[in-house]
C-alpha cells in the first residue's frame, strides 16, 4: 500500500489536466482501453487462463465493473472536471468508513473502537492538511455539483473494493483484477464512443495525453494490482484506510519538486494521518 499510495498521489493533479482537456466519456474509454491492454498484455505473460473464470462468475465480474469502472469513473472524472483537485482528495479519504460499513453490513468485518479511532484520526489529518493548503483556492463555479460526483464516486468505489475480496481469494489479484477491467470497459464503452463526436483533438493540450497515459497505465494498471494484492492479505478497512495516506505524498512531492512549503497543517496532518493509519492496522 505504501507503493501504491506513491503511485496514485498524483493522480488527483495529473488527472486534472486530463478531465479538463478531454470529454468525462472519452476519457474513460481511453483510459480503460490502454488499461484493458495493459493488463491483457501482463496475463498473457504470465499465461493466465480467464476465459473459464470470466463464464463461471459472469454476474460477479459484471457488477464489479459496473461499480469500478462505468459508476466509479464517470462520477469521478465528471466531478474532477467540476472541483478542485484538493476535494476530491478530501472526499476519497472517507472511502475507509464506507469500505468499514459495507464489510460490516456483509459480515466481512466487525469494527472495533480502535479501528474506529484510527479512521478517525487519518480523515482528520487529510482535512487539516488540505485546510492548510488549499483553504484560499478560489472555488469553481459548479464545485458543489463535482463534489457530489466525486462522493458517488466514492461510494461506488468501496462497494467495488468490499465485492471484490472474495474474487481475489478465489481466483488471485491479477486474474481478479484484469476480468473486473475487462467488463467494465464492455460496460462502459458504449458510453464512452457516443461521447467521441465531442473531442476535439487540435484542442488537447500535450501534458492532457500524459495525463492520460498515467491514467491508463499508473492508475489503472499498477495502482489496482497493488490495491488488489493487498486485499488478498488484508481486510477491506485496512487496506482503504492506507490510501488517506495519498495527500501527504501528494504534498510532499509538490514541496521536493515545485518548492512549496511545509507549514504547520501539512504537519500535523501527516502526524495524524500516521497515527490513524497505524492504529487501524493493529
């Protein structure tokens, strides 16, 4: 989780530049496609067989799409299109309470005091450490409207997270990984072509096709075969509450590369998002 957290913490500011540049669908499509590939690519290398998992656990698979892929993106590059990249950072470090209350709700898990306390001190470092950073940022004009989007987002991405440890110790991460991909591009592809007549490619600015590429290939590939290893050793909660640990990262990288200062939020955030995370892996 620690790589992972280092590979996704730019994500909210790469993939930025991608939502403003590209329409939500098309870049959806795009981003799965190169994914789809991606990850097409690593199970041949590997020699996975998936065809027998993808025919015995179709209605699995499906959901699961429909839930990471198609719901998931089109809320949250819709909403990052709407918002600033700070809120949808803010909003996804409540994925550890929905993952605990789903895996509650299907008896997964039980949560305790301690685990409850760590949640809340990890969301309580994000929300002081993104108060000292971006509490002068002028709001865009429909932030409300990009934030609920960015919850939807959220929501369907624990419901994703919760449904697919039970694949992933069935039929291990890559293979679980790959299948739930694969579906949702087919979920999500019709959506995605009829928004094609929309992109106006001389419009697409050079640093939107890195931001692509890194959706596509970082995001989309690395960061959830790590996401799904991990949930192959840890419960939901434990594994969701360790990407609250993204801001920090985030923030770290802006002060070592774009000269941005370390102030007394950005640390006490990080000591309470520490502490949080340490005390809900116990």
């Amino acid at each position: 989780m620690t790589l992972h957290t280092c590979l996704s913490a730019g994500t909210y500011l790469v993939g930025k530049i991608a939502a403003d540049a590209f329409p939500t669908l098309v870049l959806g499509l795009f981003r799965f496609l190169i994914a789809g590939a991606g990850f097409l690519f690593l199970a041949r290398l590997r020699g996975l067989v998936l065809w027998p998992l993808a025919r015995a656990e179709w209605r699995a698979y499906l959901g699961l799409g429909f839930l990471g892929v198609a719901l998931n993106q089109i809320a949250f590059l819709g909403g990052l299109a709407f918002t600033l990249p700070s809120h949808a950072a803010l909003l996804y470090a409540l994925t550890p309470t929905f993952v605990l209350l789903m895996a509650w709700a299907r008896g997964q898990e039980r949560p305790n005091a301690q685990k409850l306390l760590g949640l809340v001190l990890a969301f309580a470092g994000v929300v002081a450490l993104l108060a000292g950073r971006q509490g002068r940022a002028i709001l865009p004009p429909r932030w409300i409207l990009g934030d609920l989007m960015i919850l939807v987002a959220v929501i369907a991405w624990a419901g994703y997270t919760v449904a697919s440890r039970p694949l992933v110790l069935r039929h291990g991460a890559q293979s679980a990984t790959t299948l739930s991909i694969l579906f949702g591009l087919a979920v999500f592809a019709p959506l995605g072509v009829a928004g094609l007549p929309h992109l106006h490619l001389a419009h697409v600015p050079p640093m939107a096709w890195v931001g692509l590429v890194y959706l596509g290939l970082v995001t989309s590939v690395a960061s959830y075969l790590l996401w799904f290893h991990a949930l192959s050793l840890k419960e939901p909660s434990r594994v969701a509450i360790a990407s609250n640990a993204q801001p920090v990262v985030t923030a770290l990288l802006g002060w070592l590369f774009l000269a941005q200062p370390i102030t007394l939020p950005f640390v006490a955030g990080t000591v309470l998002v520490a502490s949080g995370v340490v005390l809900a892996q116990r």
